[in-house]
C-alpha cells in the first residue's frame, strides 16, 4: 500500500489536497518507507509539495532530492528547497495552465472575478487586471499562506518576471530629508489601556509588530499589490496574537512614499486561525496620513461624519516595528460584516466597492443590461455562492437612477436607495471637501445592499477632507474652499449627483448642508476637537523620524491653523482654522442655504389609545402634533415621515393643519409592542424658502416609539400579576413539569365572570388562548396558568402558548359586543432562570 494514502488530509485548496509536513524520507536511496520518527526538519514540505504538484512520490523523490542537492549530502538546505519550490511550482503551473485551457469556459470581460467572471474581485478600469495569486502558485504546503522558504522564490519569480506597476509613481522632492531611525520603545514602558475599546480616542494606544527578519520592509515592497501577506507577532496591550499577516495597502499612500518611511499597512488579525479577532475585528487598517501634516482629517471627518450617517471608525495608534517607533497611524475601521452588525444590526446583505480611479469613473452609472457590462468597474466585496442576483439588482437601480424622471425620482429610487442617506454622503463630501470624493471622481467609496435590497453609501478614505478642490478628475474653476454646493449636478459622469435635480431632493440636500455648517463649521465648535488630538498625539510627532513625506513638528503644529506652503507632500494643504472659518463663512452666506426656514417649536405625541376594530385584533393609535414658531410664509407643507423597520423605507404623509402654526397627523393600526421611527420636515417653498427638519438628523437619527397600550391603575379587576419565562426548579405542574407560567389575579372588589376573556402574547391575536367559559374569580382569588402549549393535560390551566425566555408582551383582553376591550398587558425583557416577573407599580 502506498504509505503516504494512510495520512490525514490537512485541507483542500483548488483541486490540490494536502497533508500535514512532517514527513520527509529519511534515506532517500531506501526502498522502504521510511520512519516517521527519522524525519529531518529540514524538508518538512517535500511531500506536500510532490502531492500538491500532481507528481508521483515513489520513484521520483529521490530524482528530486538528487537533482537539487547540488552539495550531494542527501538532504536539501534552505537554498536547494527553495530552488526546488520554484521549480516544482513551475512545472505544476505549467500543468495546470494546460489544463485549464482545455476546461476554460467562454472568455468573459475581466474584472468581475470568481465563477463564470462573477464574485469577488475587479479592479479600476483605469489600471492594468492584477496577476494570478502568488499565494496559489507558491503555497506548495497547502497551508494559505507563504513560509519563508516559499516567499524567497515568489521573490525570485518576481525578479526574474516583473509585474506590471499600476497607480501613480513615486517622485522625489529634493526638500525631502533621509529618513532616520526612530527611537526604541519596550513593550513594558508603554501604558496599557485594555480596559478601553481599541477605537477608544480618549487614548493612544500602542501596537508592536515583530517580524522575524530584519528584511521586512523589503519583503514588503515586493509583494506590494499582490496577495501575499507577511507574517509578524502582535502585541497591544494585554493582547498578544503570534502571527498576523501584514501587508502594504493604498495607493498614492504607498507608492508615492520613499523606501524607509512609514507606509499604510493592513494588518489580517485571522491570519492563520480564522476565528482569531482583536476585541472583535479581524482587520486592522493603519493609515499613514499620507500629504496630511496635522494626521487628523481621516479621524476628523468620521467625528463629524457618525452625526449624519453610518461612518467607519477611525482613531489614532503609536506603532511599533520590531522594536522602533516608527509613528502615529491611523487605524480606519474594515468594512466587513462587522461594521454592518454595528451600523445595520445585521451582517447580512452584499458590500461593494468602488475602487479609486483618478479619471473620474462613473460610480453609480447605468452602462448597460448585463454584469459584463459592469466588468472591472466595482469589487463585490461579499463572496456570493451566486452572485449573479446582486449584479441584476444593481444594474436595475443604476437604470432607474439613470432614466427615472426627474420629477418621480424620490418616489422611484426609495425601493433601490436610501436616498436620504445618500443625499448626506453627499453633503459631508461636498462641505468637508473632500478631494478625493464623488463630486471629483465619482470613485473610492462603499456601498451595501442590505438584506431588502436597498443600497447604502458609506465613505470611505477621507484623508484628503478639509482641502481645497483640486486633484485628478476635478474639472472646474473654484477660487479657495468657495465649492458651490451644487457643484457637478450637470455632470453626467457623477449620476448619483443627479438626485439634487429632483426639487423636493435638492431642498432636503441643502437643508443638510445647512445642517453640517450650522453644527460644524464654526472654529469655536471645532477647536476643542482638534485641541483634544494634538494633546494626544504631538509628543510622538515631535519624535518621529520616518514621516511619509518628511513633514516637521513644526508643520504638523501649523498645520492646525494655517495652511502649509509648498509641492511636497503635505504642501497647499489649508489649516484646519483656516479652513472651518472660510468655509463656513461662505456657506451660511451662500444663496441656496441662507433662504428662510421654518422652525419648529414643539412636536409632541398623545397617549396611545385602543382603537376600535370589529375583526378581533387589538390595534392601537396616537396623534402626532407640531407647531411651527412663525407663520405659514416660509412653509410649502408639513411632512410626517414614519416606518415600523429599521431597514425599510420611510412613508410619507402630510400633516393637517388646525390653525396658529399646529399641525396633526393620526399614526392608526399600530399593533401592541410596535416599533415606531418618524421624523418631520417642514418643506419650504420652492426658490424662496428653505426645508427644516425635525430631528435635524432627518432619517439618520428619527424620534421613535413603541405602541403599548394603555394600562389601568394597579389593583382595579382582572389583572396579569406576575410569570416566569424561564422556570427551572421554582415551581412544577400538576403533571410534574416545571414550565412557563403566568398568574393572574382579582384585584377588585367584585367576582370576575371569566366567560369572553382571553390571554395572548401575541397583540394581533389577542383571543389566542380562552379561560373556560363559566369560569369566577373572587376578589383577591389568583389563578396559574401554564404556558406550556399542553391543552390536553388533564388538570391545571395550560395555554396554549409558551414564553419567551428574551422578553415579549401579555395581553389580558375582553370581548364584548364584538369589540375588543383591553384589559391589561404586561411587557418584560430578558429573564433569567427561576425569576419572577411583576409589572410596576406607578
């Protein structure tokens, strides 16, 4: 039998199945197998690498060991085997090429990736489709990830085979100073603060990463774009991970940088355990703040960004590498399902990406009927088994962006869009200005199609905020941080600018501009915040040494107020002061957002009542009311938006008015325990007035409330009295159960006749379950109910319904004359095993 059959499979990768390492022929010239105990270290890959290459074992090990010990002393140094891991890489790709053009399925357009040109993958259409994975190619273990020896000869390969370089190329500043080394920092000199969050900005915490070779920044730059990650142990704070993987990220970030200075890296915190996190996140993304001398805007606009919309958490880190300080990162939030559970409450749904193209690429634009269409222009960041459904759906939403009327356009992308969601993308990018945002290229930013299908912008690399227009892509005359916010509307390769051609859109847009000014653009609003980062992190600026683009203490300090002269990185960039003051100056004066308003004075909402219904359900209503402070000059209509889920559209409906400024709207057929989210807007009269809405936040942050109905004093006729949810040893059944249970009481002063009255859990079925008919409860006498759904059991009262041990409500309910009549309801949340549940006294 062949020996190596016996070994357990490590695991699969493509079509290649691989076993475990430890096992090399001891004596190459034995016509036995040999011991496994007699195993080198040496070679541990040999037979994975002949297993994973398709080569026979026998008859042909020792051919390789021969034809590669080139110092003939039986085994294969470090040099042999790497020799040998390309050459066997060579001659299994050459195979597999050979097999793969004889399976190939119809060429389709590149760029889409994964089964029949679909998944994840795509690159801009302005660069150059990446090569195949080096990690494939060279993983000869099967492990999904480079050793040492198998990234020497990738290295190799690369020498022998450039890759084609993509992006922008570095230029050199004669300005710009040699690099220095930084100072060295021990893990035990540094203050821990386990204790926080690790997006905490209270604090600056410590990250050191320990390669194995001092030649990891070389390591790093050859396999710069490609998928091969270095690996590193990690340290911050009490947590310590032996191997991450690490690689260099971004793009001008990286590439415009000098061999020596701080890069942006991404740190794979799953790299060899899957399940491995740090506080939750299996990715880090360290930003080097690259042409930004204050190091603060990427953190700076998600600081005023989470106010308006969902926002990726940034915040600053001191990194450590191998020992030396080599400065302040940014550490930007993934946009992974993480991000989505904490933003949506759900990790559902598909995530997409626009990759950044510097000619301006028509993000968000209609091209045409099939996915091909699409090929290259977006990165389906979700692995989708199919992922055909999704493109589908976003073409039919790009089409309709694209040809809806402009007059139905609200209406006709609320089902594809959260629109009020984007018109605040929008709004953030145009007001903080950001210069690599979707008024400049219509490029670089992420979206999520969440689980009804509706499209969610969320930013994306914002470092270049707070600057003056410019760049590529940008076409246009602005005079300093004077961007028109109407900038680009009439350019068709920024179609999702074409929401603000939509009237009751463009309103609510620069209502949110407004907004943002008002709250944001005043320096005596935002000093305090930049004030709070500069005390966190200008000690270690003062000490840096390997700045990106070899910027100065002195112009990260004038960097706060005052713009930093010059070409070099970091050089025209306005100072933060400079910046908040002019633009907000010329924005509140600015003609389409210093129109009047409306204002509110006070919204306010009755109590909820039971509303009449002959069909048996229990429903429930309230009235919303709202005076306006002035008169009806400024106002077009009064519109009250409300919606039941949180990721469902809003419905609108005009509110009534009764006169002096009020207003009215009926919220009816509410069910008991439902959620209501609503908000208001005061619509201005177009071309003379502005909209106000109320909450300010509009859709992002609504006023809400749940519908419970309304309770009669305590200690007055039939009443729920107390349950338990989660009955362990407290009390059994009479058939010896230990279940669910409720009691109800007679807390009047009078018999209670049971006949029409019911109890449920559920508020559109109050008459679930029936208390026998005939049935009396004396004053002061209780009852036990089991919710147990046993009706069968021979004693006792058993519903037919249990209880959640998570929370729910209990309604009490009377039928009378075909009505239902509510008698009382209780509401609890999460409980916890043998505990008794009463309701509250008021």
């Amino acid at each position: 039998m062949f020996w190596a059959s016996m070994l357990p499979s490590r695991q699969r990768l493509g079509r290649r199945t691989m076993v475990p390492l430890r096992m090399l022929l001891s004596n190459p010239s034995s016509h036995h197998p040999p011991s496994i105990m007699h195993v080198p270290r040496m070679a541990y890959s040999i037979l994975g690498i002949l297993l994973a290459s398709g080569l026979r074992l026998w008859g042909q090990q020792a051919e390789l060991i021969k034809e590669f010990d080139k110092d003939g002393d039986g085994k294969l140094s470090t040099e042999e085997r790497v020799s040998m891991i390309q050459a066997v890489s060579e001659r299994s790709g050459a195979k597999e090429r050979s097999e793969n053009r004889e399976e190939a399925p119809p060429t389709l357009a590149p760029g889409l990736g994964g089964p029949n040109g679909f998944g994840p993958g795509g690159i801009s259409p302005a660069l150059p489709e990446e090569p195949g994975s080096l990690t494939r190619q060279f993983d000869l273990d099967g492990d999904g990830k480079l050793d040492k020896d198998e990234r020497t000869a990738a290295r190799q390969e690369l020498r022998a085979n450039p890759r084609p370089v993509r992006g922008p190329r570095r230029r050199t500043h004669g300005t710009e100073p040699p690099p220095q080394a930084g100072m060295q920092i021990l893990p035990e000199k540094v203050e821990h603060h386990g204790d926080m969050s690790l997006y905490d900005n209270s604090v600056l915490k410590t990250l050191f990463l320990e390669f194995d070779s001092d030649d990891w920044e070389a390591e790093l730059s050859a396999f710069y774009r490609t998928d091969v990650e270095i690996p590193a142990r990690l340290q911050l704070d009490e947590w310590t991970i032996p191997e991450v993987g690490v690689r260099y990220r971004g793009n001008t970030s990286t590439s415009m940088v000098a061999p020596g200075r701080k890069k942006s890296l991404n740190i794979s915190i799953n790299y060899s355990d899957s399940k491995q996190t740090l506080q939750g996140y299996k990715t880090l993304n360290l930003l080097n703040a690259h042409t930004d001398p204050t190091v603060m805007r990427e953190i700076l606009f998600s600081h005023v960004s989470k106010d308006y919309q969902p926002t990726l958490k940034a915040h600053h880190v001191r990194v450590v590498i191998n020992g030396e300080l080599w400065g302040i990162y940014v550490n930007s939030q993934q946009f992974d399902t993480l991000f989505l559970k904490e933003a949506f409450d759900t990790s559902k749904g598909t995530r997409w990406k626009k990759p950044a193209d510097p000619k301006a690429g028509n993000g968000m634009a209609y091209l045409g009927d099939r996915p091909t269409d699409y090929s290259g222009f977006y990165e389906l960041k979700t692995d989708l088994e199919d992922p055909l459904p999704a493109w589908n759906h976003y073409i039919r939403f790009a089409k309709a962006l694209a040809e809806a009327p402009i007059e139905t356009l609200d209406k006709t992308l609320e089902s594809f869009l959260n629109v009020d969601g984007a018109l605040w993308f929008l709004a953030l990018e145009n007001v903080l200005i950001d210069a690599d945002g979707y008024w400049v290229r219509a490029s670089d930013f992420n979206f999520y199609q969440d689980p009804r299908g509706r499209f969610h912008m969320i930013a994306h690399d914002n470092n270049e905020t707070f600057r003056l227009p410019g760049g590529p892509g940008f076409r246009g005359n602005v005079r300093g941080v004077e961007l028109d916010p109407l900038f680009g509307v009439e350019d068709s390769n920024k179609p999702l600018l074409r929401l603000l051609k939509n009237p009751n859109l463009r309103m609510r847009y620069l209502a949110h501009v407004r907004t943002i000014t008002q709250e944001w653009l005043t320096w005596s609003k935002f000093e305090p915040l930049v004030e709070q980062y500069r005390k966190l992190i200008d000690q270690d600026i003062q000490r840096e040494t390997r700045q990106p683009g070899g910027e100065t203490f002195e112009q990260f300090l004038q960097g706060l107020t005052q713009s930093v002269r010059g070409e070099g990185p970091g050089g025209g960039a306005p100072g933060l002061k400079e910046f908040i003051e002019e633009r907000g100056a010329y924005l509140r004066n600015h003609p389409e957002t210093n129109l009047p308003t409306p204002e509110f004075e006070t919204v306010q909402i009755a109590p909820v009542t039971v509303q009449p219904n002959p069909l048996g359900r229990l429903l429930l209503r309230t009235k919303l009311t709202a005076t306006l402070t002035s008169s009806d000059d400024h106002l077009d209509q009064l519109v009250l938006y409300t919606k039941n889920e949180p990721l469902e559209p809003f419905k609108d409906q005009p509110m009534q008015s009764i006169g002096q400024g009020r207003f009215e709207a009926q919220l009816e057929n509410l069910n008991p325990g439902q959620s209501v989210y609503y908000y208001l807007e005061a619509r201005g009269k177009p071309n003379q007035s502005g909209s106000m809405f109320f909450p300010q936040t509009a859709s992002f942050q609504p006023l809400s409330m749940t519908a419970l109905p309304p309770s009669k004093p305590r200690g007055r006729g039939l009443s729920i009295t107390r349950l338990m949810a989660i009955n362990r040893t407290f009390k059994a059944d009479p058939q010896g159960d230990y279940d669910d249970w409720i009691e109800c009481a007679n807390l009047g002063s009078t018999t209670v006749d049971l006949s029409n009255i019911f109890l449920s859990d559920d508020g559109q079925r109050p008459l679930k379950w029936a208390f026998p008919a005939g049935k009396t409860l004396a004053p002061g006498e209780k009852l036990m109910i089991w919710a147990d759904e046993d009706g069968k059991a021979p004693s006792g009262l058993h519903a037919n319904f249990k209880l959640s041990s998570r929370g729910e409500s209990l309604f009490l309910s009377q039928r009378e004359n075909g009505q239902i009549i509510l008698m009382d309801h209780l509401e609890y949340k999460d409980a916890k095993p043998d505990q008794v549940i009463e309701p509250s006294t008021p």
